[in-house]
C-alpha cells in the first residue's frame, strides 16, 4: 500500500492549527493570544508566540519571535523559501518585518477585525496607515531637513564589503 502524499493545503491546515494551538497556550501561560511558525520546505523551522507583557518588549509579536528564532536557526537574516503561518493576521508591525525578511508567503487564521474584537488595535493602525493623513495620526511624525542627513546613506553606498538586503 503507497503512503499519500499530503496536500499544500492539508499541510498549511495542520500548521494554522499548530499556530492556534500555540497562542491559545501562550495565554495559558501569560502571554498574548498570537502564535506563528516559519516553515521551510515543508518542515517548520520555528516557532514564536506573543511575549510582549511578559518581556516587556512591544515587538516581542509572535510573527516576530518566530522570524527571529528561524533566523537564528537557518543562520541568515533572510527568510526567502520560507512561509510565515500565523494564528492571527499580522499587524501593520509583523507585515512590514516579513516583508523585509522577505518569507515568500504569509497564512494566517483570524483576521484584523476578529483581533479587535478581543481589543487589539490592529485595524485601527491598518486604519491610520491607510486612510488618515500624517497631520491627523495621534503619534506626530515630523522630518527635520538637515544637510547631512543622506550622510549614514553615502557611507553605505560607498563600503565596498556590504551585504545588501
């Protein structure tokens, strides 16, 4: 009798439930309702649940806990063939670190409105980000011209051993 092979798709199921599973225990255990995993060609690489009361740390998101340990264990700093699989939609914070670690694609469960129903403030941040104006956010975010600022760009552009990302 031939083993079945498992769908993508059943796959991704099985991960979205561990992701579930990860941040329901992570409340159990005083931390925030979120779990994610990295998954690299179909093994999953690691995994982070939210610790930001616990460690006092506001990026301490799930989607970033598990992009740091997979970093860590993948010894790189880009996560390219890798899938972020997460319990919740990513906020605004966890969307733009997956993209700069570039994970080839994101799955998740609940969604920006299911998380403020439980008071997270996701959508509204997704909200600010994509309707209001910078003059009318609560956070004021000012440039200050200054001659030098391209300075720390310049250096950049000019060091012969960089590593781009």
């Amino acid at each position: 009798m031939a083993i079945q092979e498992v769908s993508i798709q059943e796959l991704e199921h099985a991960w979205l439930d561990e992701a579930i599973k990860l941040a329901t225990d992570s409340v159990a255990n005083g931390g925030g309702p979120f779990g994610a995993l990295i998954v690299k060609d179909g093994e999953v690489v690691a995994l982070g649940n939210n610790q930001v009361t616990a460690t006092l740390d506001p990026t301490a998101h799930a989607e970033v806990s598990a992009m740091r340990a997979a970093c860590k264990v993948l010894n790189t700093f880009s996560l390219e063939g890798c899938v972020l699989i997460t319990s919740c939609e990513p906020c605004p914070m966890c969307l733009s670190s997956a993209l700069w670690a570039r994970v080839d694609r994101i799955v998740y469960a609940a969604d920006r409105h299911d998380a403020a129903v439980a008071g997270f403030d996701d959508l509204k941040f997704y909200d600010l980000f994509e309707k209001k104006p910078r003059e009318l956010w609560p956070t004021p975010v000012d440039q200050l011209d200054l001659p030098n600022r391209t300075a720390p760009f310049d250096a950049w552009l000019a060091k012969t051993d960089r590593i781009d990302y």
